[in-house]
C-alpha cells in the first residue's frame, strides 16, 4: 500500500520514533536562520552539494524541540532518498503530507522541511499553496542557485528569505577539530597547530565530511565522487546533457585554473565548442556551485557585464582533487580562500584592473569606503613586493571616494606606507580568524 510505503521511508528520516544524531555546531548559520524564521516567511536554505544544508536542518529540529516544539510537529523529507521515486512526482507533496497527519497525528500547526527539493517537479506551487493556506512554517533546502532565485522567486516573490552555504570556513575548520581560536593571543600559543591546520585545509578545503576523515587517500576519493555527483545529478540529469566530455573537460579546466580571468570567446576557441555552448555549460557549473564568479569593477554597469569574469572554485580541496601541480598553486588558493570568505560575510565584491592593466585582486565596496584586496603568499622576496604593493597608486589615481588598501599574505601583520600610499598588510590566519 503507497501510504505504508511513504511513511516507512518518512520514518527513517524523521526522529518521532528514532533518536536526533550528533552533529557539529555552525552558529552563524544556525543564528541567521533561527532569525529569519521569526519572519514567518519561506525559509530557503541553498548552497553546493553536501555542504551541510541537511544538518542545519537537523540543528533547527534541535533548536525548535528545545523551544518546546513537539517533535511530532516537525516533518522532514529528504528527496534525495532514491525510494521516492516509485511514486508520482505531481502528486507526491501532497501524498507526504497527508500521510504524515493521519499517521502522525500531530495537534496544531506542523514544521516541514523539504531537502533537496529541486528534485521535484513544480514543488515552488506546492509551497506557495501551503504558505498562502496555512500557518505552516516552510523550510526549503536545495544544490541549484539558479532554481531558487528565478524560478522561486517567481512564483514567491517577496515570501521567503534564503541563506546561502558554502562548506567550512577556517574557523569552523577549527571548531570541528575541537579548536577555538578568539585572540591573537591564543594564535601565537597554537601558532604551529594552527599553521597545520590551515595547510591541510588549504589542501582539502572545507566540505564537513572531508573535514572529519583523517585518512588523505579517503579525503580525495570524497571529493572526487562529489565532484562526479554534482556534474551528473546537479547538471546533466536536470538539463538533460549529451555531450558530457565537453562539460567534464571545461569543469576540470576551470577548477585546475582557479582564481583566473576567463573570456567566453578564449575558452570556446580551448574545447572547439561554439560560444552559445560554452556559455551554457558555464552558467550550469556556476548554478551547481561549482564555481563562482566576480565581475571587473567599472562605474559603467554596462563595461561591468562585457568584461571577462573572474572565476573562483567552491572549495580549494575540491579544486585540488581534479588538478595537477597542486604545490605550484599555492597563491591562488590563497586567493580562493580569501574570495570564499567575502562571499560567507555577504560583501559585494569585484575585481580591479587599472588603465595600465595592474590588477587588483578584490575591490570591495562598502557605506563610507572601498576596500583593496591583494592576496599573495609572501613579500619578501624584492620583485613580488614590489609588484604586488605598486597596484595600490594606481588605483588611488583613478577611483573615487575613500580607500583602504589591504595585503592579505603569510607574513606577519603591520601597517605601511608604500609609495606614498598607507597600506594594512595582514596575516592570513588573523584575517580568516578575526576580521569581520
């Protein structure tokens, strides 16, 4: 009987029979979401595949028990779960639902969380229907940017608030190595473990489950698979690909070339393939979070979108596992790392290429200044100092308004005056510990 069959595969997911699992704490996701909650809105929850948006959701269970929520008010359901598939996609919301309140039995407004919705068809109409019936507060977790902006947005518009994740930052890295690092102070006392740590996240990067494996064969094979995972059920399964070498070639192109400027044109000319193609399986990659984009900064909004990107992978581990010469890569990991933790504090961010060409690695506008970036491993050596400090007077010339200038790098933190130009230079493990 299909009733009996939805709820066996509900009830292994659920914890109204079974006990909730240990899972590691991410305060600043679980703050935003415990917050936005309070709106009452459509909560979604989105960001590359299994980056941890599953065990957020099992961490809001905990919170809204401990708030004295029955768990018998909560239904979760993961469509990842391959079971569900033996049943009608249009009508497959509504058979859950109906079947968890008859078997269930829960007394008064219920909590549903949906994980990896984007697997259902038309489910946005689904959660439209249940927002505008009910008092039933809606969690929504899926692996596709574009899916939930255009298409959500769309038939929501207005009613719900998203949370954007992105695997671990240092700092998590940290905590979930039983470290916790809050003064400079503490820095300089663990400063050797600390520096382990990092090399080994600058190396596997940050997906939660590579995190926790100490075996380094094991930490690839994770990654590899997730890479293969993401391009076949996140892109060729969703938009129905044939041509799967092309896809493979330019998705391992881009993430052994990361933190590089790429033009649409130069990379069409690379794989032989046509331009309308290459754009295509670009956009696919970026709304798989694969990899991420910035544009040039121009105070023309119309120079902005004609310029070649700025290409960034999700996650450094994930770009050294299909890369070759991971050692000669140092510096733009570095960069990545630094772009992922823009992104995690919500910044705005371009890059910057001055009229004689000097490169900025990151300009970040804020209320009242705009922030230069420059990442580089170190600046003792005379040439890369000069050639990463020089850029600075350049752009002091030609854009507007106040600036600060940075220098992210290995070496220790001062301040400088570089030709004229006052410039913070900061130790990397401080800027990924304590700046905010």
């Amino acid at each position: 009987m299909n009733k009996d069959k939805i709820f066996e595969i509900l009830n292994d997911w659920n914890f109204w029979f079974n006990p909730l699992p240990k899972t590691y704490i991410r305060k600043n996701y679980e703050d935003e979401i415990a917050k936005k909650s309070l709106a009452g809105e459509v909560i979604v929850i989105k960001g590359v595949r299994r980056s941890g948006k599953s065990t957020l959701l099992i961490n809001e269970i905990k919170r809204l028990i401990s708030e004295g929520l029955d768990v018998k008010n909560i239904l979760f359901v993961n469509f990842e779960d391959q079971r569900f598939r033996m049943f009608d996609e249009q009508t497959l919301l509504e058979e859950i639902k109906n079947v968890y309140l008859e078997y269930v039995k829960p007394v008064g407004d219920i909590v549903i969380m949906l994980d990896e919705v984007q697997n259902i068809k038309a489910w946005e109409q689904w959660v439209l229907k249940e927002y505008e019936l009910s008092n039933n507060r809606l969690y929504v977790t899926g692996s596709n940017s574009h899916l939930l902006s255009a298409e959500f947005g769309t038939a929501l518009g207005g009613r719900y608030l998203d949370i954007e994740v992105f695997p671990l930052s240092f700092k998590e890295y940290l905590s979930f190595n039983d470290m916790h690092i809050d003064t400079k102070a503490a820095l300089l006392h663990h400063k050797m473990t600390v520096q382990q740590h990092f090399n080994t996240y600058i190396q596997f990067g940050g997906f939660p489950k590579t995190v926790l494996l100490d075996d380094e064969s094991l930490k690839k094979e994770t990654l590899k698979s997730y890479y293969d995972s993401i391009l076949l059920k996140d892109i060729v399964a969703r938009y129905k690909l044939k041509n799967y070498q092309v896809l493979n070639e330019l998705a391992l192109f881009m993430l052994s070339n990361n933190a590089s400027i790429n033009a649409y044109n130069k990379l069409k000319n690379n794989f032989s393939s046509s331009f309308d193609t290459i754009r295509d399986y670009m956009e696919y990659l970026m709304n798989a979070y694969i990899i991420l984009s910035i544009n040039k900064f121009d105070y023309s909004l119309k120079k902005q979108i004609a310029n070649p990107k700025k290409f960034y992978a999700i996650d450094t581990g994930f770009s050294n596992a299909v890369s070759f010469n991971v050692s000669k890569k140092i510096g733009a990991n570095l960069e990545n790392i630094v772009f992922l933790e823009l992104r995690r504090r919500g910044e705005e961010i371009y890059y910057y290429k001055s009229e004689k060409g000097l490169e900025i690695d990151f300009l970040v506008p804020k209320e009242n200044v705009t922030e230069l970036i420059q990442v580089s491993v170190t600046l003792e050596n005379e040439e890369t100092r000069k050639r990463e400090l020089r850029v600075f007077k350049e752009a002091k010339k030609e854009l507007r308004g106040a600036l600060k200038m940075m220098l992210i790098t290995f070496d220790s933190s001062e301040n400088i005056v570089y030709d004229d130009v006052e410039i913070q230079i900061v130790n990397i493990l401080e800027f990924l510990l304590f700046s905010s």
